[in-house]
C-alpha cells in the first residue's frame, strides 16, 4: 500500500495524518477555562439516557460496545485491519509504549477487499492486487501522542514496544450521529443477525433515548460557540447538577 500518488513510492512511505476534522483544537491558555460542561462528556448523556442509577445497564452499554477501552499489549499484538462496526469515530492516547498505525479513509475501501485480508504492514500484492491502488497512512503514535480516526475508517494496529499502554474513547459527532444510529437501531433489531449484542429492552430503550439527545445537540457548534465566547472574554455557564 503506498502513499500520495503512489508513482513507485514504497508503501512504508510515513506520510503525516490530516488534520482531524472533527475536534475543535482548545487553545493551552483555555485549559483551566469552565465550560458549560453539560454533554460536554459523553457520561453526561449517558447519564441522561440511561438511568442514572441503574449502573447494570450502563455498564452494559459500556461493555458491550467497548465504548472505552484500556488496552495493554506486548510487542507485536494489534488488530488486523477493519472498520469498526457502528460508524462511531474514535481517539487513542499512548500511555506507554508506541503503537503502529495504517489508516485509511472509507474511499479506499474498493482496494481493501475485507477486513483481515489485507495486512498494511506487510500487503500481499499478488494476493490483493487492489491494494497497491489505495492511499492510506502508515504512522507511529508514540507515549503522550493521541491519534483521531473518523466514521468508517479503515484500521490495523501494531505494538512496537513492550509493553504497550492505550487509553480509547468512542465518540459521537455530528458527521457520525445518523450512521451510529443507524446501526444502534440496526443492533436491537431482533431480526437482524447478532453482531456485538443481544437486543435488550433496556438497553434499547435506553438507546433510544440518545439518540433523541444526539439529534438535539450539536455537538461541535456548541463547543466551538462556548470557546468563542470564552475567547470574545464572555463567560462559560456553569455546569448543571
Ligand atoms: O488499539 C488497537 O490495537 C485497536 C483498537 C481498535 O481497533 C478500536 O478501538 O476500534
Ligand atoms: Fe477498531
């Protein structure tokens, strides 16, 4: 798999992530900023959604979708290449260790055959001929590094250390808010075939109630319109309890 124009560049050409469309950049000297934090975390919908008190079908929610992940490797683990199943766009911060990426956007996918079959690291060109036609990005995420991949894109991962440490979080977006419901509805259709869980009326219930909240808000906008605010010298609402 190569990079850019692919003219004879060899695949393991390291080419820079763009930029993530979907994060609005918090300027350092706003770190200790308030913010309305209301949906400002994705707990706080959760909350919202699923019964506050009803920790069992909040940790369900969590489990089941892997919603946050802590990921402890040795060197040489990582996840073949795929697409994760809900649509959802996710980021990893490196706390120890560095992780090796290949990435690619959804566009790519005509060349990428199914996930597992094609190895980024390593591409099997007689096997995967297509291959050699995709753009993608092959990047290192060293200690204190945070990668960003939006809906649907294409993922393989490799530990280049023992041991290797990674915090993940899934994220709901605007760009991402149809498709994740989409699937959701999709994951509690009892006549669909059982991919990551079990329809459960609570959960989906539940669910439902996101989804509801997920329309309503906007996400980004109301983020970058609290930093604009902050940044204009205007004060952030409090949270409410
Ligand atoms: O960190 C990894 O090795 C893979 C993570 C992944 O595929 C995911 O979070 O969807
Ligand atoms: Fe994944």
């Amino acid at each position: 798999m190569c990079v850019a124009a692919c003219s004879g560049a060899p695949w393991s050409q390291i080419a820079s992530l763009p930029p993530p469309t979907s994060l609005v950049p918090l300027p350092s000297n706003l770190a200790h900023a308030r913010f309305a934090r209301r949906y400002s975390s994705d707990d706080d919908w959760i909350n919202d959604c699923f019964d506050k008190e009803d920790d069992i079908n909040k940790d369900n929610f969590l489990i089941r979708t892997h919603w946050r992940m802590m990921l402890i490797g040795q060197k040489g683990a990582g996840m073949f290449n795929h697409k994760d199943t809900l649509q959802s766009s996710s980021f990893q911060t490196q706390v120890a260790g560095r992780k090796r990426w290949h990435i690619c956007h959804d566009r790519e996918s005509k060349y990428l055959y199914k996930a597992g079959m094609v190895n980024g690291f390593a591409p099997d060109y007689d096997k995967y001929p297509e291959a050699l036609k995709a753009t993608c990005f092959d990047q290192i995420v060293g200690t204190g590094e945070m990668i960003y991949y939006p809906k649907n894109y294409w993922h393989q991962t490799r530990n280049l250390d023992d041991v290797t440490i990674s915090v993940s979080g899934t994220l709901v977006t605007q760009e991402n808010t149809a498709g994740i419901t989409k699937e959701f509805r999709r994951e509690c259709d009892t006549t669909q075939r059982v991919r990551i869980f079990q329809p459960e009326t609570r959960l989906c219930e539940g669910l439902e109630k996101c989804f509801k909240i997920w329309r309503e808000k906007s996400w980004e906008e109301d983020l970058a319109a609290k930093l604009e605010d902050v940044m204009r010298g205007g004060g952030a609402e409090e949270r409410e309890l």
